[in-house]
C-alpha cells in the first residue's frame, strides 16, 4: 500500500445498521477514502451500547442514543475537539448541533455536507408540522426548535466550505446566511460497480419503493395506486408508518409486499427484480435509493420541485410528477404498466446518466479536493 495520507474525520448523525443518505455515505466515502491511502476516523451515533473498532484504515467511534442527551452531546464535542487538534480534516454529514456548540468555545477547520433541512425533517418525524419544506423556512418555532435551527445554521455558516447535493439545497444554504462562495454543489453518488443490471434476473416486481417509512416519503399514496392498478409493490424499509401500511394494504399480500431493513447486497437483487422505482417524497436532496435504481437500469417515478428534478430527465429516463406537469403518481404508473417497452428504453439511459454524471469515482475526487 501507498504511503497513508492525512487523516479524515468523518461526523455522522446515523451510522450502519441504521438506513439513510448519511450512513451510506459514511461507509462509502470511508471506502473510497482508504483505497486513496487516507486514513479514516468516524464519529457516530448507536441505539446499543457506546463502542469503538478499527477495520483496515478506518476508525469508528459509536456513542450511545442510550445516554443522557447532554452527556451524549458532551462526549461528540470532546471527540470532534480531538479530532481537530490532531489535524484531521473534518467532514460534517451530521452532528451540526454538537459542532456548532464546540465553536462556541474553540474555533475549527471544517467542512459540511449538507443531507437537507434537518430542522424540517425532526419537526415532521415527530409530527410537530405538516408545512412543506418550503413553508417551513419562514414558519414561526417554539423555542427549543428555534435553537435547534439557530444552531445548525450557525455550524453551516462557520464552514469553511458547505457541499450541496441539489439547486434546492443551495438556494435553501443562501436563505440559511452561509456564503453564497462557500457553496459546492457535489451530487450524491453511488457505486456503478456494486449497482449493475443483471438481465438473467425474473421481473418479479412492477414496482419498488426504498426508504424509510415517514409521511412525507408519500409511500401510502403509491399503495393505494398499486391497489387501484392491480399491480405488484414491493416495500422495503422500516419506519413509524409501516404498521398503518401493513393494515391499509392487508388483503392484498399477493400483489403488496413489505420487506423492512435490509442489507445493501438484498436490496440490490430485489432492484434488479423490479420494473420500474417509485420515489413520492415531498423532500429529496439527492436520493441515494434513486441513485441505486436507475443504475442498476430501471426508471425512477419522483416528483419536481425536489432534488429528484436534478436526477430524473422527464419521459427520457423516468417520470416527474406533480408541478405543471399535471402528471399524478398513479398515472405515471399506469403509464409504465401500458408501455413496457418505454420503460426498457428509459431503464438503459437511466444508467447511462448515473455512469455519466453520478458515480463516486467523479464526485469523490470532487470531495477530497474540497478537503485539502
């Protein structure tokens, strides 16, 4: 192996087994970062007990969720003020509440990657508001939830460089007071090598959904389109609406099927199984999940105005819904169900542009640059 380079510090709210954009990103950029000869530490969070492991160039550091709040936050501080005196260089996917605390006593050198509004996403999950992401922006907070977007700008406007996966998210960083210069859009990105097509595979599914089971992911109103068109669903993930899910969808456990969680390795067959992915989110930045789906070869069904209008050219490799479109989920399902041959082509040029403009072999390099 080549000399080891730098060393990388990598701040993330969610780490594997937990799902989501920052825990893949986590553990992918961590591998692209090791096979470039960087060392890699990596400061997380965990629903069991707090640990610590090393695995080839990469060091993790798990906290426990279990802790009291403040010790919690108390020990990620102490970690990213060690990480900052050794010279890492510090890459924020997550943890912006605990880095904009420890500017407060000290001053950092570092970097954040922006996953979206995280104040918005907390509000909804605990069903504090039912705005828009775009509502919620000039929407009058209680005090606990003005400190905690006060807090998260404020770790976004100390960095010395904020990296954006969408327009959206940029235009959202501007309102937010960070500098309009320090912003660097770098798309979401996955492998093109782990998600390929694989044609010997039985098209088992007509439609998929991966995500967690929030409201605002909309995967309720792709059910009931699938109940309407007759057609097969296959669900993976876990979350808060699956048990409701489960019961809207009972008697039709031949054509709805739900997974939860699962590792990356089954959910890549299951893609390679499934005609076309459907994405009804209000909010995306850049959809890891979409990503995987269309480079794997199989059209994307998202809605505009979300960073899955930056991924997903509309009728030339997927479908955009809602908008001026005047296009409803369920008719561009009912469209991939009449035209099956629409969706073949779609499915080749949907790889094509993840090849083209999505892979972590561009956008990586673009990261590591920004980090030097």
């Amino acid at each position: 192996m080549s000399e080891i380079k730098a060393g990388i510090c990598i701040l993330s709210g969610i780490y594997p087994p937990d799902t989501g954009g920052p825990s893949n990103f986590a553990i992918t950029f961590s591998q692209f970062a090791t096979k470039n000869s960087y060392g890699v530490t990596v400061y997380s969070y965990t629903d069991g007990e707090s640990r610590s492991h090393s695995c080839d160039l990469v060091a993790t550091t798990l906290i426990s969720r279990r802790l009291w709040l403040p010790l919690r936050y108390f020990r990620m501080i102490l970690q990213i003020q060690a990480a900052s005196r050794k010279g890492l260089k510090i890459l924020a996917n997550g943890c912006f509440v605990e880095l904009a605390i420890a500017t407060l006593a000290t001053r950092l050198d570092y970097v954040t990657k922006v996953p979206g509004d995280i104040v918005w996403e907390r509000a909804r999950n605990l069903g504090k508001t039912d705005l828009s992401i775009e509502e919620f922006q000039s929407a009058p907070l209680k005090f606990k939830m003005r400190i905690f977007r006060y807090l998260f700008h404020r770790a976004l406007r100390n960095s010395k460089c904020v990296i954006v996966p969408s327009r959206q998210l940029a235009e959202f960083c501007l309102r937010w007071g960070v500098e309009q210069e320090k912003i660097k859009l770098i798309p979401n990105s996955i492998s093109t090598e782990l998600f390929q097509p694989e044609r010997s595979l039985d098209k088992k599914f007509d439609f998929v959904c991966v995500s967690r089971l929030v409201p605002w992911k909309g995967v309720r109103e792709v059910a009931q389109a699938a109940i309407a068109l007759n057609c097969s669903l296959l669900i993976i993930g876990d979350g808060p609406e699956k048990e409701s899910l489960e019961k809207m969808t009972f008697g039709y456990t031949d054509k709805i099927k739900f997974t939860g969680s699962l590792e990356q390795s089954e959910i890549i067959t299951y893609l390679q199984e499934s005609r076309v992915f459907v994405l009804n989110s209000s909010f995306e930045a850049t959809s890891y999940a979409l990503l995987e789906a269309m480079a794997v070869g199989i059209p994307g069904i998202a809605n505009y105005n979300t960073g899955s209008e930056e991924i997903i050219t509309n009728n030339v490799d997927g479908f955009l819904c809602g908008g001026d479109s005047a296009k409803s989920v369920h008719q561009a399902m009912e469209i991939a169900l009449t035209n099956p041959s629409l969706i073949t082509a779609m499915g080749m040029r949907a790889r094509e542009k993840i090849i083209s403009e999505f892979d972590v072999e561009r956008n990586f390099r673009k990261i590591l640059s920004v980090l030097q």
